[in-house]
C-alpha cells in the first residue's frame, strides 16, 4: 500500500526524523518507540514528568491498518499521515514517541490509559473525560475524475446519474460506497473489490467519475498524473479529523492543542501532507475546506 517512498525522501528530511524500536507493554500491542537518534540536539520536555503516562515519552495510539493514516512499509516499520503528525507533535513537547497500534479502539485505549492521546479520531459524544483538539485534516466521500471531465458542481453529476448518462465507481463495501447508494441509488454506481481497481477504471475511462474518502483517494490519485479531486459530495459529507486526549490532564490537553496550533501554522503540517497526499493535501488542512458552495446532503438530495 505505502510505495512511492523514494519519491518522497526529500520531504521525510524535513520532518523529525525517527528511528523505530519494537517495545513490550504490559496490555499493549504494535508499540514502536521512535527516537530522535539521527537528530543531533536534546530534546527538552516541556511538559512535567508526570504529564504522560511515561516520563518523556509521549505515547499515541493510532489505527496501522487504515492507509495512508497508518500502515507498514516495506521494513515493516509503522508509517503514515497519522504517524507524522504524532512525531510532529512529540518534537514540539519535547518528548520521545511511542507508537500504539489500537486499531478502531481509540477512544477505549484514552479511558483505560492505554494511551496519551489517539489519532485519526472524529469528534463524537460529550464525555468529560475525553477532549479534542483543534482538526489537522478534514476527510469524507468526495468527488475524483479525470482532467478535463470536472463537472460545473456536485448535482450535475447526480443529475448525469439519474439520466443514466454516468455511473460513479466506488470501492464496495466502504462508507464512500454507502454514501453515494445512499444518495442516487444502488444502480447508479459501479463497485470493484479496490481502491486501486477503481482508479484504474477511472484512468482507463469505464466511468467518468469516481467517489471516495479524500485522504486515502488524494493518495492514491498521486500515482496519476490526470487525476483530479473535485471537491467532497456534500457539506455532511466534510468529516473533521481530531487529535484526542484526556481532558482530565490539563497540562497535556493545553501542550498538545498548542503543539497541533504550531504545526498547522509553521508549515511541518503542509509538509506532511504533501508527503502523504500530494499537491492536493493541502486543501484538507484547517481552515482550507470550503463547504459554502458545497450542497447541504450529498448530491443535495
């Protein structure tokens, strides 16, 4: 899943450069510790001894099996957006990071202590024992096609649809694919087994348009260079992802929201974004999604 690594070796420079080590916790498994080895400075923690579960190492919990916020490479190291944006936030508290894989179980590994904080989380319920940070990407259904074919909006290519002038690609099975049947019907859109079989359709022209989740369609529409993503289906469909910790921890919840503020605002964000989806991952980060123009529903139906 994770190649075109090569290509994106002079961006990785920029970031912090991490070295992984397998590590066992009592409870936990897929914990990699990452350590500044080949960046010459001391780090320097900002936050008290006593502010993370672990003295000086911020300890993060992440889904390694949802491309491309997390996954393996070809050494088997945990990479991905979600990976970055944690060693990122782990320079700027001046601690060492330490990788948790919680799979889908996020918000359990923060109220058992698992974990500092889990990444690649949306905001849901009003528990007083988890908080939320300011979003670092913005993702949900959205729209790709080939160059030259953008439509004039959202509902011209559900009209299209319903003409039975255009079908939509989709991978089956994924909440993209529901959104879109949900929308125009079951017999408007073409499911293949892949997100890649479907953007190979795409490039071959068996459909004009194709819907998926934005970060992990940006990702792979970087490997065509025809590829374009014209925007999320609808306002409902714009799904801010969070950073997450435990509000009950003051000092953490206030360093992490500064760290997330920081990196969005001194370019180590766009960096990351870049690396992982291309020219085009900007334009999910803070503040750059526009949904004023967008339909209220998907489609507007």
């Amino acid at each position: 899943m994770f190649k075109r690594s090569m290509k994106n070796k002079r961006i990785c420079a920029i970031l912090v450069t991490v070295a992984i080590a397998a590590v066992a916790l009592s409870g936990l498994v897929g914990c990699q510790l990452q350590t500044n080895t080949e960046v010459k400075k001391t780090l320097t923690p900002k936050l008290a001894n006593n502010a993370t579960i672990h003295s000086g190492i911020l300890t993060v919990g992440i889904n390694a099996s949802n491309s491309p916020y997390g996954g393996s490479n070809g050494s088997n190291q945990t990479v991905g957006l979600d990976v970055d944006v944690a060693a990122a936030i782990a320079e700027e508290l001046g601690l060492q990071l330490q990788i948790v894989d919680v799979k889908s179980s996020g918000r359990n590994a923060l109220t058992n202590g698992q974990v500092d904080l889990a990444l690649g989380m949306t905001k849901s319920g009003t528990s007083d024992k988890i908080s939320y940070t300011g979003s670092y990407i913005s993702d949900g259904p959205a729209l790709f096609c080939l160059k030259g074919n953008e439509p004039q909006s959202i509902e011209a290519v559900a009209s299209a649809a319903a003409a039975g002038d255009a079908k939509i690609l989709v991978q089956a099975d994924t909440t993209s694919a529901m959104k879109v049947q949900e929308s125009i019907g079951i017999d408007k859109i073409v499911a293949v087994p892949t997100i890649q079989e479907a953007f190979e359709a795409l490039q071959r022209g068996d459909q004009k348009y194709l819907v998926a989740d934005a970060v992990i369609g940006d990702y792979f529409a970087r490997n065509y260079d025809n590829v374009v993503r014209s925007g999320f289906l609808g306002a409902d469909c714009v799904t801010p992802i969070y950073g997450v910790m435990m509000s009950s921890n003051t000092e953490l919840s206030k360093g992490v929201s500064d760290a997330v503020n920081t990196i969005s605002k001194n370019g180590v964000l766009r960096v990351i974004t870049a690396k992982w989806l291309g020219a085009d991952g900007k334009s999910l980060m803070p503040g750059n999604v526009d949904i004023s123009k967008l339909p209220a529903r998907a489609f507007g139906v």
